[in-house]
C-alpha cells in the first residue's frame, strides 16, 4: 500500500477526531509542517493538546489554531514572541504544561523509544518539580518525568524516497524525527520526493517504518524569525 497521498487534506484524511493529542514538528520558524496545519483548522476539530517546541508565530504555524481556539492545551517549552499564545495562557483560556527544552526533547524521544519514565536534575526545587516523583542517585535529587507520546504526529522533513525514509534540512531536523517515532501514525510533508537508491542508508535521518503517510509541501515559506542588518561597510 502505497504511503503516499495527492494532497495534504487527503493524507490527513479519517485521523482527526475532537480531544486528540497531535506532535507538530518545528523551531521556531524551521521545520514546521506548514501545509498540514491549515488542514486541522479547516476540519474544525477542537479540545486539542498539542505538543510542541513552541505555538508557531503571528500569523503562522500552530498560531492559525490557538487563534481559532481549537487547541486546549499546550505541552511546550517556549512562548517567545506569539502573543496569542501568551494572552490566552494569562487569560486562562489556554492551559500550558510548560517543560524545559531538552527534557520536552527526551520526553518524546522516551515515547518513541518505549520507556514510560526517566530521571533528570533539570527542574529539581522548581515549579517543574511540583506534583512529580523524586529520587536520590548518589547524592543527587532528581525529578522523574514521564514520555511523551501522541494519537498523531504532523513532522515536515525535506527529502522522502518511496520507501518513506526521511533526510532534513540542517536545523529542520529539530524536534521532527524524534515526533516521527512517537505518534501512533505519523505524516510527514517533504519538499521533495527522490528515486529509490538517492539515498545513502547511513544518511538516512528517520527510517520510513515510522512513517505512515507522506505528502509533498504545498506551502514552503521558509520565514526568517528575526531578520538584522547592518551598513556594507567601504571597501
């Protein structure tokens, strides 16, 4: 059965339901999976958790659904300039379970990977601490977090040959393959789609086995977060 679909409506198509919790791929403005965004908006589905990096941007990305009011919760490890974001959050419209970036990162690496628990020092006598379980390893407390995993991962990756293995692009790679392991399916939007035997199999960044669907990007914006400039100085 062939993984891959004609448009990103059809490769969502029968995986949307209210209450899900959906993984959607991206820093900041890298790797998000752009065109399949707008496809969760359109179906209208409400009472979302999703986890992610942050919520998108003004405008753009995971931002299209806080502003539509379709996602409940946020598991994230950054607010940064998304003022929607912030204001439904303060509000208490929004409620954020807000976790430091590399324990988010090892969290949805666990749920990929099988292990329901694992101990860290960041967040210890912190408000990340508070309601979890504490240990002692020489000497040493540690707060134990749980994984993370999601009824649908939405990833965007760069390059897919007909086998569904992944390539990405430098810092796209982000926070996308470990999603891709950690949904119970996973669909990834790529710019490109390559014969089989493009790719070398030890430069192969997720194996197509985590890869249920896959359709080719309708929307590659590729936005600089913060563009600065300064005067060509004289020759």
């Amino acid at each position: 059965m062939s993984k891959f679909y004609n448009d990103p409506a059809a490769a969502l198509e029968g995986l949307l339901f209210d209450g899900m919790t959906v993984m959607s791929g991206g820093f900041g403005l890298s790797g998000n999976p752009e065109s399949l965004i707008p496809v969760i908006r359109t179906a209208g589905v409400t009472g979302l958790t999703v986890i992610s990096n942050n919520a998108g941007a003004d405008g753009f990305g995971l931002w299209m659904l806080l502003e539509s009011r379709q996602i409940r919760k946020m598991i994230a490890s950054y607010v940064g300039e998304n003022k929607l974001f912030e204001q439904q959050y303060l509000s208490g419209e929004l409620e954020l379970e807000l976790t430091p970036q590399g324990t988010l990162a090892e969290r949805i690496r666990a749920g990929g990977a099988g292990i329901p628990a694992f101990y860290t020092r960041t967040g210890v006598g912190t408000v990340v601490a508070e309601g979890k379980l504490t240990e002692l390893f020489d000497g040493q407390e540690y707060v134990r977090e749980t994984w993370l995993r999601a009824d649908l991962s939405i990833i965007k990756a760069w390059r897919a040959d007909p086998e569904g293995n992944l390539m990405f692009r430098k810092t796209a790679r982000n926070f996308n393959p470990n999603m891709a392991t950690a949904g119970r399916v996973t669909v990834a939007e790529v710019e490109e789609i390559v014969p089989a035997g493009t790719f070398d199999p030890d430069c192969i960044h997720t194996p197509g086995i985590y890869v249920d669907r896959i359709v080719v990007s309708t929307i590659n914006e590729k936005r600089i977060e913060k563009l600065t400039t300064r005067p060509k100085e004289p020759a």
